[in-house]
C-alpha cells in the first residue's frame, strides 16, 4: 500500500526535531454542496530542524517515531 503524501504549512517549530504542519482539505457538503474548508495537524519529524513557521511543505506517512509522531517531511 503506498504511503500518503500531504501538503501543508509549518504552524510550530518549537519542538526539537518536531514541527507541526496543518492541512487543509475542501469538499462540497453533500446536501448543501457548499464548499468547506476543514484543516487538521499533524506532528512530523524534521531530523536538522530546517523549517520554520509559515513553510509550505510535503509530509509523507511513515512508522511511528514517538508518541504523536507518525509523519515526516519531505524536502520541497
């Protein structure tokens, strides 16, 4: 099964080794068929700490690396 690979920008980079990115998804409401915007974060691992708040990055699925952990970023 291949690995998901989802876009979003860096809201935190405090964490050692850790930023948080959120990901926005649209969809037409089923009923309504308005269009809604719904973000979700997600805690990646970002081995030498390159990227800050405001970043567009990728995140790809991998094993877990602690607790909350289960992304890593790619180099965009």
């Amino acid at each position: 099964m291949p690995k998901r690979v989802l876009r979003g920008v860096v809201t935190s980079d405090l964490n050692a080794q850790t930023v948080t990115v959120s990901v926005e998804r649209r969809f037409k409401h089923p009923v309504m068929q308005k269009t809604i915007r719904k973000s979700k974060k997600y805690r990646a691992h970002d081995e030498n700490n390159t990227f800050k708040v405001g970043d567009a990055v990728r995140i790809i699925e991998c094993a877990p690396k602690s607790k909350s952990k289960r992304w890593e970023v790619l180099e965009t």
